[in-house]
C-alpha cells in the first residue's frame, strides 16, 4: 500500500501538476489531500479543478474554509492582508466549486494494511487552525491528539516538512505543495517561499511502515507567467520569490 499525501496547494496549479506527475510515476494506490487547496495563488479554480479530478479524500484547513465562511476569516487565522486575495480567489469560483469544497472532512482515517491506520486532518485533530511542528511540546501534542491512536498521524497547515515520533506513533507533515516556507511562519512577516513542490508518500509492507518526504521541481518561469497574467492581488510577492531565487542562484549562495 502507497499513500500520497498532498497538502497546500494555495493555487498554484503548475506545482501541483509537477508533484501529480511525479506521484504517477511512483505509482500509489491512493492520493489524499490535506486541504488548503484554493486560495492565495494565481490559478485557483484549475488547482481546485485538478484536485476534484482525483476524486481522492480531502481534508479541510483553514483557506477552504474560510472560501466558505469569509465573515469568519479571522476565526480561521486568515491574515487582513490575504483578504483581498480570498476575496479574488473566491471570485474565481464557481457553485460546483464551493459544492466540492463542502465535502472536504475536518477529519478522516485511512487503514493502512493490517492494524496499521492513519489518522488525517489539516492542522490538528481538534482543530484546522492548530500547529504542530518539531519543536512542538509532547504535552501539546497530548492535548491535540486528544488520547487517540493510530500508526501515523498525517496533517499539513504548517508548510513545512516533518517527520516525528510520538508514544510509538509517526507524526508526518508532507510540506507544501504550492508554497514551501524556508522557515516556521512568524506572523507579521512575510514568508519566503522554496523553489520547489513538496509532498510525502507513506508506504506500508506486511507491517512495515516508512514515510518518504519528496521535492518536486516546477518551472518557475511558466509560474511567473501564470501570475502575471492572472492578475492576482498578491502578485508582487508571489513574484518576488521567484526573483529572489534567480539572485540566489546566480550569486552561487
């Protein structure tokens, strides 16, 4: 059994088309999303559109729902200046596209083989606004986990990739695929972005479990293109990363 875990997406449908691809040739037998899907980037609708394609199990974070409930946006931690990009990302969606994204679950076990489960959410298992990260606390995760089990625990939120143990259980985050942080998000400033797609495939053997956390180039200039033409409120940063890498690179850094 090969689980793809995605998560992140944030619009940028040329990623996601890049990790898709890669997932393809790895051959998985399910895709599961772990929300976020829509908002932000550039090509909302299409990365929507893609993920709908798969008819895979999605999970909600907190960008669908606010898509869904955009006079609780604070509730779900949506910074005032993403507004205006919820609210043109939310134009570019049609009913059948809010439809979908009402059937994302906040929470969702997938077996694994044997006794071997894997429990699936966005932020955490309370809540799709929560972090978990490697430094979190081991009482914290207590609270968040909330006396369940299961062999891994699979959620996203963060943009950061991870692998952790916890009471004999793997805590996985696959990362971003549509906009990877350099560094734990500080509210306030400005995340720059990887210039890469990640994902995470879990893969499971008569008993034997193993998690593979994976990169994806994308091509950057067909991205900047995208975003140009798109029109997106926060294009400017959006393009900004993507200039900034072309520095970092020519300068050998």
């Amino acid at each position: 059994m090969k689980i793809a875990l995605i998560s992140d997406m944030h619009g940028h449908a040329l990623a996601l088309e890049a990790v898709l691809a890669d997932i393809q040739r790895r051959q998985v037998d399910q895709i599961i999303c772990l929300g976020d899907v829509a908002t932000i980037g550039y090509q909302p609708q299409k990365t929507l559109a893609l993920i709908k394609s798969l008819g895979c199990l999605c999970l909600m974070g907190n960008h669908d729902a606010a898509l869904l409930q955009p006079h609780r946006a604070a509730d779900f931690q949506i910074a005032p200046s993403m507004l205006p990009s919820l609210d043109w990302c939310a134009g570019q969606l049609a009913e059948e596209d809010f439809a979908f994204l009402r059937t994302f679950l906040p929470l969702a076990e997938a077996p694994l083989g044997g006794q071997d489960t894997m429990l699936c959410f966005h932020g955490s298992p309370q809540a799709n606004t929560d972090i978990i990260l490697a430094t979190t606390p081991e009482v914290e995760l207590d609270r968040f986990l909330d006396g369940r089990r299961a062999s891994i625990w699979a959620g996203g939120h963060t943009h950061l990739q991870m692998l952790r143990q916890h009471e004999g259980m793997l805590v996985v985050n696959p990362g971003s695929v549509g906009s990877s942080f350099r560094s734990v998000y500080k509210p306030g400033s400005p995340p720059v972005l990887n210039p890469w797609a990640e994902y995470a495939i879990v893969s499971w053997q008569t008993g034997h479990l193993s998690v593979d956390c994976r990169r994806v180039a994308f091509d950057r200039q067909a991205t900047k293109e995208a975003i140009i033409a798109s029109r997106v409120p926060n294009q400017e940063w959006w393009l900004a990363q993507y200039r900034d890498e072309e520095v970092m690179y020519e300068s050998g850094a």
